[in-house]
C-alpha cells in the first residue's frame, strides 16, 4: 500500500483499513482499534516526512570561510 502524504486517502484504502482495523478488533476485542490503526498511520507518515526532511540538511567539515 502506497501513502500519499499531501493528498487524502481514496475510498479502496479506507475501505481496506476499516477492514483490518476491524479484524484485529475481532482479536483484541477492542472496538478502538480502527482508530488506533488510523493514528498509527498517521504518526508513522509523520516520523517519515521528518526523517526525509532532516537529511535534506547535510553537514559539511571542511568549509572554505
């Protein structure tokens, strides 16, 4: 599954979350488990753009002043 981070989620791949979400409800038994799933995505996009971000900058030793 690809995760687009600047557009919304089209229906398949909401569809398909809900789904599973609500399979691992079935195990846990906890009803907030969909929630939790879309959190959890949420958070992981971000921890990505972050890492990505942060090696856009790059460290230099031997600068010429």
């Amino acid at each position: 599954m690809a995760v687009e981070t600047l557009g919304p989620t089209n229906d398949w791949a909401y569809e398909f979350l809900e789904i599973l979400g609500r399979k691992v409800t079935d195990v846990s038994g906890d009803s907030r488990e969909v929630s939790f799933l879309f959190q959890r995505l949420s958070v992981i996009i971000q921890r990505v753009n972050a890492a990505l971000f942060r090696d856009t900058f790059t460290l230099h030793d031997d600068l010429d002043l």
